[in-house]
C-alpha cells in the first residue's frame, strides 16, 4: 500500500547553516526525497545560508555531494537530482553581523510560505531572529525551526524562549525533536486512540510498567567536546526519552490538534515525581578491546559525564499510581535499538495448572529497528502435549504490514519539515513544555553533582553497567534482552 502525497503549498525555505552537517546529512537529502515523492510543488525553493562565500554552482555542487554522501541520490536518480538542485539558491549570511540580508529580502517572494530552519549553534537563534525581525524579512505568518538543544537548564531554556518570543508567537516558533516525526510514535497515538481495545486497559490496573529503551552502538565519537558538557541525562532524556514517556503516559485529547495533544503532554511531565537517588543509574563506558574508553573520546580523563543512564519513574496521577516507567538508554551497548515495552499484568486467575507457563501480554512499539508494533499473546502451544502456554507475536512491522519495502515512508525530518510548510504544531514542542521538563531534570542534575557522584564503568557492547539491571530486580521486574 503506497502511502498517499498529498503536496503543501508554494514555499521558500531558508536553512541557516545550510552549508553544515544537519543541512547536508539530514534536511536537504530528506527534502530531496519529498520532492522525488511529488510532495514539493513546482513553485518551492530552498535558500542556503551560511558565512562561506559561495555561488549558487558552488553550493548546488556540495549539496548534490551531500546527496549521493547520505544515500538520497543513487546515480538512477540523476534527472531528478538536476531539478532539485535547481531549486536550491545560497546566500552569503552571517547572523551576527549586517551583510547578505538585503539580499535575503529580496530574494524571498511574496504570497508563499516562508520558513527558516535555524540549523546552527543555539548561541545564534537569538540574533538569527532579531536580525529576520529587524530587516522585515519575517512577519507574523512566518515560520523559524529550532533544533535541539533548547537550553542546558531550566534557565537558559527560558532565556532562549524569551528571546524567541519577543520576535515571533509560539505559534510560529516549531522545535524539531525527530522522535516525534517517526511513523512508530505517530502510530502510538494511533493504536491507543483510534481502536477501543487499547485504551480500556491503559492504565495502572491492567499495565505491570513500562519499559523504554534507547540504546546506540556507537560511541561519543567527534562529538565528545559537546556531549561531556550535556551527558546522556541532557542530550537523551530530557527531550526523547521524555517525549516518548508523555505519549504512552497522556490522557486522550480531545482532538488530534497541536495544543489538545501538547496541553495532555505538559499534564505529564507536571505529573512526575522527583526521582530518588535509589532509583537512578548512572553509567560510563570502559575501554573494549579495539574501542576507546568514554573519556579518552571525551579527552577528559576524570571526566564525571555519563553515557549511560537508567531511571524509574513514577508519574503521580490517577491512571498511573502504582504503575512505574523504567527509563535506559546509553552508548556503545550491544544493540542499536529503540522501543517502548508495555508489559501488561497477569489475568486475576489463572485457570490453568501452576506448571502450563506465564502469561502476561507484552506490547512492543519498535522505532528502530524495523519500524513496528508487536503484541505478545498466549496461545496453547501446538500438539499433544497437554494444556502448556506459550507466547506467540502478533507482529505489525509496518514495512511488511503496509505491503511496502519502507521506503516510501518518510524518515521523521522529512515529515517534519512538511509539517512545519503546512503549519501544523502537532509534532513539535511548546515552549512550556521543554522548560517543565527542565524543571524536572534539573534537581536531578543538582543532586547528583551536590552529591559528587561518579557514574559506573560499564563494557562496551553490554546492557550497561550491573546496577541497571537490579534497578529491575529489586522490584521483581527485568529489562528487556537488548538484542542485537
Ligand atoms: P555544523 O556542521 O557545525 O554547521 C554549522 C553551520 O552554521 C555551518 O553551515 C556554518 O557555516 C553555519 N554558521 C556558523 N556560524 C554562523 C554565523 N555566524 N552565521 C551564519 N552561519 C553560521 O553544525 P550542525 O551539526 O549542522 O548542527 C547545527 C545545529 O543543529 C546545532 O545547533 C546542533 O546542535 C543541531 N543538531 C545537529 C544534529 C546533527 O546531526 N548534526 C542533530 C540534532 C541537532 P559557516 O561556517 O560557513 O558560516
């Protein structure tokens, strides 16, 4: 089953850093995708924009590298790469200075949409957006993207959206955090509220807990200088981890709308207990055989950062009293693998005998690899062997569900992207729920530095550090395998 395109209206893009890694690995190989898929219309443009001197040739040259480098353009393609390429314009910009936004002005049309993706350092979407106010570039219908991070802590979080504010409403200001453009976490919503099955059952009286993973294989590599300064804490959970927490966690909305579904979210994360110290694991990776330690890639030997962290969650509200959320996710572990598990309760009785085996339902929503949902169930196992329960899957990966190799399904920038040309906030954060999961984060933070915490070695290419497991065990639970 094909999926349907439906193309968004006229617009002019303009990516600041457009000459940078995001620009080229993610947003301009995902635009390309949609304009192969038919979603772009005839009359969209891109703009590059960044410091380096460069002719229009020059940068269409570097971004069709960049789409042959990221895997968009594979050398069957080439017509289409020509036409995209002819779409795309560079102008000279610097954001902290005067130069290139007459040029800008003038280069943008009139009665389309316009959009500006501020792909670089945080430090500049504040004179990014002074500048565009100052040089009446933007106006009230105009949209600014923002990439992460949105701030260290609650208070340059707040900072940050008190200068975006006095240049643009948050209804124009769209907070990219990609999770929230996967097919999986879309189809979450889906599943809870567009079927009466779930949703009966979503709540701390049938679900045990909740299991969330976000596991890489890879280690901090290059951008060890960044991340010994944020840690997984602030560059995982903060946002991802917490995004995919809300969407299990919310009430239903009362429309699928971009404020119905944020107010939900918001509710959530108000709705979250200070964790304990008993309660949190903190890891760092030791050196493997053939890879560097965390703090040799960091190049800070007495580095304190973790690249690994595991957290139970109890969110104090009617539906969820009782029922915690167990948060992991690291670097450099066995697997590459995100998931949500929802691991329901036993029946009330069993009628079986003692020995015929567990049954308790288990949800899986997969967000990589293999995009898709799996529901565990019991059946009888086959054969003459008496009444003995075994687990079976009800698999859903979506690829083979849909009748489709996965490759018409947008990756989650190009959707957002899309998302952000037809206006819709659905898939984006509010300004005030990025600050209430500061608020929560940052006590955590406080308390492990107040307490000088070191966090715990763990081997490359494992589950993290042994004290992530008991965290389970104590509670009688375990994780999840983390399968390769
Ligand atoms: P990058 O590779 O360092 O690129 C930065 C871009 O900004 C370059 O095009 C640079 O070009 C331009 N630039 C720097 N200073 C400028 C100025 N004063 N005026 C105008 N342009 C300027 O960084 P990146 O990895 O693309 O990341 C961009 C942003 O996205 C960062 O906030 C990052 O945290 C975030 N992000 C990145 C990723 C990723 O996968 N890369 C993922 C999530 C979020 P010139 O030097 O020519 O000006």
């Amino acid at each position: 089953m094909a999926s349907r395109v439906i193309p968004v209206d006229p617009f002019d893009l303009v990516i600041f850093g457009g000459t940078g890694d995001l620009a080229r690995r993610k947003i301009l190989p995902g635009l390309f995708r949609r304009y192969c898929a038919g979603q772009m219309p005839a009359e969209a443009r891109i703009i590059g924009a960044a410091r380096s001197d460069m002719s229009n040739t020059e940068y269409r040259r570097l971004i069709g590298e960049a789409l042959e480098e990221f895997g968009a353009a594979d050398g069957k393609n080439q017509k289409d790469v020509t036409e995209f390429l002819q779409r795309i314009e560079y102008i000279a910009i610097d954001a902290m200075g005067k130069s290139g936004w007459k040029a800008l002005a003038k280069a943008l049309r009139k009665n389309v949409v316009h959009a500006f993706n501020f792909s670089v350092g945080p430090a500049l979407f504040g004179p990014l957006a002074e500048r565009l106010h100052e040089n009446g570039i933007a106006d009230t219908q105009s949209r600014i993207v923002v990439e992460k991070p949105f701030g260290h802590d609650l208070a340059s979080a707040k900072e940050l959206n008190a200068t975006l504010a006095q240049y643009f409403d948050e209804r124009q200001i769209y907070r990219i955090d990609h999770y929230l453009g996967k097919e999986t976490v879309q189809n979450l919503m889906a599943v809870r509220f567009g079927n009466i099955l779930f949703e009966p059952l979503w709540n701390a009286q049938y679900i045990d807990h909740v299991q969330i993973t976000v596991a890489e294989t890879v280690g901090v590599g290059g951008r060890g200088e960044y991340y010994d300064k944020s840690g997984a804490m602030r560059d995982m959970v903060q946002n991802h981890l917490m995004q995919l927490l809300c969407l299990t966690a919310m009430e239903p909305p009362a429309k699928f709308d971009p404020n119905a579904v944020r107010d939900e979210k918001l509710k959530v994360i108000r709705a979250l207990r200070p964790v304990a110290n008993g309660d949190l694991v903190r890891g760092q990776y030791s050196a493997g055989s053939d890879t560097p330690s965390y703090a040799e890639e960091a190049e800070n030997p007495s580095s304190t950062t973790e690249s690994f962290i595991a957290m139970k969650i109890d969110i104090e509200n009617w539906r969820w009293n009782g029922t915690p959320f167990y948060l992991r996710t690291g670097k450099r572990m066995r697997a590459r693998l995100s998931e949500i598990v929802v691991r329901f309760k036993e029946p009330p009785h069993s009628i079986f005998d003692e020995d015929a085996g567990s049954n308790a339902n288990e949800l899986t929503i997969r967000l990589q690899p293999n995009e898709g949902m799996d529901m565990m169930v019991t059946i009888k196992e086959p054969g003459p062997g008496g009444m003995r329960l075994v687990q079976v899957p009800l698999d859903m990966t979506f690829a083979d569900v849909l009748g489709s190799d996965g490759s018409d399904v947008p990756d989650a920038y190009e959707r957002l992207i899309m998302d952000v040309i037809r206006g819709n906030q659905t898939l984006f954060m509010r300004g005030d729920e990025v600050e209430a999961a500061w608020a929560w984060t940052d006590p955590i933070i406080e308390g492990w530095e107040s307490r000088g915490d070191k966090p715990n070695l763990y081997e490359p290419g494992t589950a993290g550090p042994e004290e992530a497991l008991m965290l389970m065990h104590k509670d009688g639970r375990r994780w999840r395998d983390l399968k390769p």
